[in-house]
C-alpha cells in the first residue's frame, strides 16, 4: 500500500467514521476538530482492520497516542508496516 493510499484510507475514515469535514494533512487533530483519547483509540482499531490486517502491540499503541496529524498517522503506519515487513 502506497503512501497516497494509506492517506486516502485515513482520510475515508475520518470523514465518515468521525464526521470530519475537509480534514487537512496537517490539521492537529486535538486542536481543530476535537479528536480526544477515546476517537484515538477507536481510529486505531479501524486502522488495524482496514489498513494494517494485524493487531498492533500495546507498545505500538501506547506510541501512537502521542500523534497530532493525519501525516504523523500516515508515516507512522508506513514505519510500522516496515518494521513488520508486511
């Protein structure tokens, strides 16, 4: 899955899961559209079903939590899926 794919998906996700209108790549998701720890949680479970194919490790997730924009989701899913060789 390419980079230009994984932000798509997100971005689907996003729009329709969590109502965002015109999120932007580099938007904090906290600050501008009031994403909080619980939306945090539940995009990560979606990521992992439609994106990743794998569960991600309480480590992976805990990292996770600190990520403010829809790119930091991006490279850090790419990183992932590298780490993995997935």
């Amino acid at each position: 899955m390419t980079k230009d794919e994984i932000t798509e998906k997100i971005l689907t996700i996003l729009t329709e899961d969590f109502e965002f209108e015109r999120p932007g790549l580099t938007d904090n998701l906290r600050d501008v559209h009031g994403f909080d720890s619980i939306d945090a949680i539940e995009l990560l479970g979606k990521i992992e079903i439609s994106i990743l194919g794998f569960s991600l490790t309480r480590e992976e997730k805990e990292k996770a939590m600190s990520i403010r924009t829809i790119n930091d989701i991006v490279t850090y899913i790419e990183k992932i899926k590298r780490s993995r060789n997935t």
